[in-house]
C-alpha cells in the first residue's frame, strides 16, 4: 500500500496559511493594508449614516462614533503614505483611490 510521504502533511497544512497572507490587497507593506482596510471601513460608514430612528436613539451616534474612530487621522495618513511610497507605483495607485479630504466633510 502506497502512503504519502510525512511532509505532504505539512505542506497542505501551509498551503491555507501562505494563501492567506498573499490574499490581502496586494500592498506589500503593512502600514499601506492597514489604512486600507481602516480607509475601507470609514468610507463604508461614511456612505451608510442612517436617518435617527426614534425606536433606536443610540443607533446614530454609534455610527457617528464608528466613523470618527475609522476616519479621523486618514486626510494626514494617506499624505504620509503617498509620500512613502512614491517609488512604488503599485501602492500609490492603490492609495490613489481614496478621496484626499473628508476629514472636512465630516461635521458631526
């Protein structure tokens, strides 16, 4: 009877692991995927402000708390990143996705 060898286990055990560290966005760099998704976030708050609602009054201001923690800081954030990496066109393409002011869109 035919068994595989011992470290065909451990390969497909890695497989999974090594997959999900190349899935993320492609960046490269931490501080980039990291503001991306705290960025992806905030925009996704920021488009989904819910009109007050009188059978859940907290409902507003949890979403208003969500995008200050998501969204303050990002304006600054994404300068320092673009001009970090500006020698790589890959990131900066990405971050160039990104709206450069809302902090000043943000009355709330």
């Amino acid at each position: 009877m035919y068994s595989p060898p011992r470290y065909f286990l451990l390969i497909a055990l890695a497989v999974p692991l090594l997959s999900c560290a190349a899935e993320s966005n492609g960046t490269g760099s931490g501080d980039a995927s990291d503001y991306i998704k705290s960025r992806d976030n905030c925009d996704s708050l920021r488009g989904d402000i819910p009109e007050p609602d009188p059978a859940d009054p907290d409902n507003l201001s949890r979403v208003i708390s969500d995008i200050n923690k998501y969204c303050k800081g990002t304006d600054q954030k994404l300068k320092q990143l673009k001009e970090k990496y500006s020698g790589n066109e890959r990131i900066v393409k990405l971050l160039s996705t990104y709206e450069e002011n809302i902090e000043a869109d943000m009355s709330f």
